[in-house]
C-alpha cells in the first residue's frame, strides 16, 4: 500500500514543500529512503521504526520504501522522521490517509 504525506524543508533561505511516499510491500525486512538525504534522514528509519514499536504498534514485516520528492533537491536533519512514521503508520491502515492529506507534518521523533 502506498501513502503520500505533505512536508516541508529549509535549504539556506529557500523552503520548500516536500511530499513523501511511503510504500509497504512484500519482500525482505527493510527500509529503504531514497531523494537526496543525508546522513540525519538515512537514520531516521531506525528511529522511526523504534518509535512506531515504542508507542505500541506493530512496524511493517517487510520491505518499505519512502521517497523524498523533489529528488532533485537535498534533504536534510531529523525534520523527516513525523512524516516517515505517519505514513509508515499510514500503509499498514493505522492511519487514515484522508486525514492526513490537509497536513504538512515536520518533527522529529525520540525512541519512547
């Protein structure tokens, strides 16, 4: 299943809208993020996935792919990780997708 989320990012003084796909499908376990991040984004799936476990959900058992979009453009800091886990949360029906689209979703999440 594949779920969009609204969000924003600050490269110098230029903010920009960033919308993230998040897909969960069959495979082996995985996280994948792909769309220019950094170091801080890459990392973020082991937070988010942590987080998603910590607040009692089950993380999806299988391969999850989250696209950055506009690819072209670099994403940076833990800013992503909200976004990330809503529409992780989004894919497995843990959070409806209609609620989410009026939204722009910037945070950064801790393990708890």
């Amino acid at each position: 299943m594949l779920a969009r989320v609204h969000s924003g990012a600050v490269y110098g003084v230029e903010a920009y809208s960033v919308e993230i796909e998040v897909n969960a499908g069959a495979g082996d376990p995985a996280t994948v993020i792909v769309g220019l991040p950094d170091a801080a984004v890459k990392e973020s799936k082991d937070r988010v996935r942590t987080a998603i476990f910590n607040s009692g959900f089950t993380p999806h058992v299988g391969r999850t792919t989250v696209n950055l979009a506009p690819a072209d453009k670099k994403k940076e800091g833990p800013s992503f990780d909200l976004p990330i886990a809503i529409g992780m949360l989004a894919t497995q029906g843990d959070v409806d997708p209609k609620r989410i689209e009026e939204f722009c979703l910037i945070g950064e999440l801790a393990l708890s």
